[in-house]
C-alpha cells in the first residue's frame, strides 16, 4: 500500500524543515493540506474497500455457520424419526462445512485484522489533519509577523544609513561655518587695520600744540633771526 507509506513519510515529516526550503512558506502550508486531503480521500477509499472485504468475508462464515447449525438440526431431527442413514447424511454434510469453516474463519480473522489496521490509519490521518489545519492559522500568524520584522529590520537599517548621511551634513555644515567665520574674522581684522591707519594718520593733523610750547618756539625763532 503505497499510500500508507507516503502517509507515514508525510506525518513524519518535520514541517519545520518543509517552512525552510518553502520560497513561500504560507504558500507551501496550504499545498501541505491539500496534499493531505487528497492522501485521505485515497486511505478512505481502500479502507472502505478493506472494510468491506472484512464484511464479505464475516457474512460467508456467519452463512456456513448457520449451514453447520441446520446439517446440525436435521441430524437430530432425523435419528428423532428414526433414520439413521439420513442422520449420518447430514453429519458428513456438516464436516464438510467444518472445514469449509476453518478456512473462512482465517480468512475473516484477516480481513478483520487489515480492516482494523485501516481504520486505525484513516483516524490517525484524520486527528493529525484536523491538528495541522488548527495549527495552520498559528503558523500563518508567525510568518505574518517574521515578515513584518524583517521589513523593520530593512526599515532600521536605512534609518542607521539615513543617521549617517544626516551626521555627515552636519560635518560638512559645521565645516562651512567654520569657514565662513574664519572669512569674517580675516575681513574684520582688515577692517580694523585700515581704520587703524587712516586714523593714525588724521590725528596726525589733528593734533593741537601745547600753548606753552608753541609760545617757547616762537620765542627761540626771533631770538634766531628765523621770524
């Protein structure tokens, strides 16, 4: 029965391992179960065909055992009416469903046997399937949400990149200032020297002489004929 073997492969399968080589695991959770629909409508199937069997085979031994009980009956019956030769008919009749019986009764304890062997198989795949389809939503939801990490993650990770372009314009702004201050500064300390001369060079005129002195110079000319 290739079917119970592909059964038990498939049960024995770590889904883990079926989510890992999935492109798409959700996907992949879905093909699963249908998959295992399709396996038990096939187990189904053989073991209504198995059950069946088992059927055919207890109605054969229930209609010989009731052959065996009638060849059983008239044998009475018949030493009852005083006929023995008829009695001894019946009998042999008897002994001939026996082993006609015994072959039937090992048959039916086979079939009996498959048949339960079956149906245990058709309720495991059933129990199992009913498992995995609660579990399904489950699984669904943590893939759902190992999605959205990995989007945060990619998320987080241009944020790091964005945080870096922003302290690198923060460099380049605090590089330019640094420029245009150290422009400013040179522009007013050129300022401030060219003041400086025109300046100096004004209070050259402007300056006013001491009275006592500018008297003393006068004096000192006359007293050298220079007037």
């Amino acid at each position: 029965m290739g079917i119970i073997s592909r059964f038990k492969d498939i049960m024995s399968a770590n889904i883990n391992a079926l989510l890992d080589k999935a492109e798409d695991p959700e996907k992949m959770i879905d093909q699963t179960m249908r998959n295992l629909q399709n396996d038990l409508a096939k187990v189904k199937e053989e073991t209504a065909a198995v059950m069946a069997d088992e059927q055919r085979c207890k109605r054969e031994l229930d209609e010989c055992n009731a052959e065996m009980a009638k060849m059983q009956t008239y044998a009475e019956k018949a030493l009852l009416a005083g006929n023995e030769a008829d009695a001894m008919k019946f009998l042999q009749q008897k002994n001939t469903l026996a082993a006609k019986q015994t072959s039937l009764q090992q048959t039916y304890d086979v079939a009996a046997a498959n048949a339960m062997k079956m149906r245990q198989m058709h309720d495991k795949l059933v129990n199992d399937i009913n498992e995995l389809d609660a579990r399904r939503d489950a699984v669904k939801a943590k893939i759902k949400v190992a999605k959205t990490q990995e989007k945060m993650n990619k998320l987080t990770a241009n944020m790091t990149d964005s945080a870096s372009s922003i302290s690198a314009f923060e460099r380049y702004e605090a590089k330019a200032n640094a420029m245009l201050d150290k422009a400013n500064a040179m522009s007013e300390l050129n300022m401030t020297a060219q003041e400086s001369g025109v300046d100096s060079l004004a209070a050259k005129y402007d300056a006013v002489p001491d009275a006592a002195v500018k008297s003393e110079l006068e004096a000192l000319k006359a007293q050298m004929g220079l007037q």
